[in-house]
C-alpha cells in the first residue's frame, strides 16, 4: 500500500454537525479548547468560514488538539482510522 494523494480536512463529529447545521441556517457555536497549532488553527479557520461563532473556542499553549488520519482505499471504498 502506498500513499496517492493526501487531504488536510477539519471535521470530527461536533465539528462536522455545527457546520451542517450553520449551512442550513442554523446559528451554531462551538464551546470547547484547541492548542496553539495547526491543527487548532484548521479548525477554527474552517468554524469561521462555515459562520460557526468560535468566541468561545479558548486557545491553551500547552494544550495538543486531536488529530485523526483516516487512510481510504478508493478500489474498495473502504476507511481505516489511525
């Protein structure tokens, strides 16, 4: 198996529902941490894009955000997480 092509996407399960929701008109917001890093900076970027409010999305220096990386087989269509 070998890499073909790779996606950087904001998501998870929260997210994902918030933006859906902000599409059909919805005011959404999310309430929750992120780390001073790309992944942190993504989502938030990807919040602001989908009118989410993130006035409430506190920013920690020493905080990690997850991360997941899901690998897809396009013969098959199948996923993995990692």
């Amino acid at each position: 198996m070998f890499l073909q092509n790779y996606i950087r996407q904001a998501g998870g399960v929260s997210a994902n529902a918030l933006v859906t929701l902000s599409r059909f008109g919805l005011s959404c917001a999310f309430l929750g941490l992120r780390g001073q890093d790309e992944a942190g900076t993504l989502l938030e970027m990807d919040f602001s894009q989908n009118n989410v409010c993130t006035r409430c999305y506190l920013t920690d220096p020493s905080y990690i955000t997850p991360e997941s990386f899901l690998i897809v087989d396009p013969d098959r269509g199948e996923r993995s997480a990692l």
